[in-house]
C-alpha cells in the first residue's frame, strides 16, 4: 500500500497501489500515519518525498470503500481517517514535497495540498471532481485550495469538478516546479535535497511562522515571527551557519 525509502536524508514514500490507480483507503492511511511517525523523531531524515507508482500519483478516495458506507455516519468516519491524517502530513516539523504525475484527483489532490510544495510533470491534470458524484471535497480540499490559489479559480474548480493541467497550475502557483514527463520524482527529490540541507529547527519554524501567522492580524504575525528568530539566534545551527558563511561552504546543520 505504501512504500518507504531512505535516501540520502529523504524520506520517499510511495503510494504503491498501481492496480486501483493508488486510491487512498483506510490501510493506505494508516499506514502513512505510521510513516509520519516513524521518521518524524528520525534524524536522519530531513524532508519527505510523496509520490505515487504507476501512471497515476492518486485517483483519489477508494470508491469501493466510499461504496460500502451505507449510512452519513460511516462516511464521516472515513472522511475523517483521510482528513486526520492530511492534517498530520500539513502539521509534520519537516517539509514535504509531492511528487505528482498522470493525474491527482478528488482526495489524491487534497493529499498533495496537505504537502507543502508541489511538483508536477507537464500534462498532468489535478481536479477536484466530487461535484460530477454530486458531493464535495470532504479531506481539506474546499479549504486549502482557496488559499493556495484565487478564490474564484478555486470556485470553477470545486463546482464544476473540471481539472486544470499542470501548465495552468504553475501559473495559479499551485504547482511550484513543473517537470518533464517521466522526471516529477527527480526533480522533487532535487527540491526535497535542496531543503534537507537546511537547518531543520530553521525549516520547522519557517512552516510554523507561515501556516500560523497567516492565520493571525499582521502585528501579531510579525510579533511572532520576532519571537521565533530569537529563539534560534540562541541555536548552535546558527553559529555554524555564520561560520560557513564566513568560509564560503555548506553549512552543516544539526538541529540543535
């Protein structure tokens, strides 16, 4: 169901349902809530990778599950599971990146909100089609789209359940690199390495600052943000990134 792979300080975990086009169950989640734990208090690992096997990233919620609820109750009980668990993935200290290609689809495409940057091959199409099944997003998606892109394209998107293309992504800022077909996990682990060299108190504040503070009046965000650098000032990751700087190499960070 999900694939876990150490390499070089990045955790890259694989939706590994190729036959069901990776659609996200109650196994898959719980086995990527075991994931998220396994490597959160993992040293060794600075960011996370999220891809998909096979020609898709994730079709979205498995219908045959869906399918099987026969009451409001039991739907909202599964929603939840994929909710709780996008919610661990969006929260997680270290950053995240998706590695999306084919397609990412209804709950496949709000597991790729959840992360925190997106890349996507070219061609690829990302929607959000609950409406066409005469229901909405239940995992996150009416809320974390609208504000990762305009509201109104936000809009068009949910009540039409019409897919964008990677191409009209990048230019929304939805998707944040596009990559060449057959290259979306390479170039997201390039990013994910890009980011794993930094200082992980650094990155782990960083997405604190932003998610939080965006949520606060700009004087408390900014008030928050003055707390926060001044509590890793008193790091020793700061006093080697000054170091490096002063002789021009990478700093090496860790995370004290």
């Amino acid at each position: 169901m999900l694939r876990v792979e150490l390499r070089d300080r990045i955790a890259v975990l694989t939706l590994d349902r190729p036959g069901q086009l990776n659609a996200l169950g109650s196994r898959t989640m719980e086995e990527l809530t075991q994931a998220l734990d396994d490597v959160r208090d993992n040293d060794d690992v600075r960011a996370l990778v999220l891809t998909g096997a096979g020609r898709a990233f994730s079709a979205g919620a498995d219908i045959g599950e869906i399918e099987s609820c026969t009451t409001p109750g039991q739907f909202r009980a599964f929603v939840g599971r994929l909710t709780e668990t996008f919610a661990l993935l969006e929260d997680f200290p270290k950053p995240s990146v998706a590695a999306v290609h084919g397609f990412a689809f209804g709950g496949g495409l709000e597991l790729a909100l959840a992360c925190d940057l997106r890349v996507a091959e070219r061609g690829t199409r990302l929607g959000l089609p609950e409406m066409k099944l005469g229901v909405l997003p239940g995992a996150g998606g009416t809320q974390r789209l609208p504000r990762l892109v305009p509201p109104a394209i936000a809009k068009q998107m949910i009540l039409t359940g019409e897919p964008i293309d990677a191409e009209r992504a990048r230019e929304l800022g939805l998707v944040n690199e596009l990559a060449e077909p057959g290259t979306a996990l390479a170039a997201a682990e390039a990013l994910a390495g890009t980011l794993a060299a930094g200082a992980p108190l650094a990155l782990a504040a960083g997405k604190r600052l932003i998610d939080y503070g965006l949520g606060m009046d700009l004087e408390a965000a900014i008030a928050y943000e003055r707390e926060t650098v001044s509590v890793l000032f008193s790091t020793e990751d700061r006093v080697e990134g000054l170091k490096a700087f002063r002789d021009r190499r990478p700093g090496e960070f860790r995370g004290v």
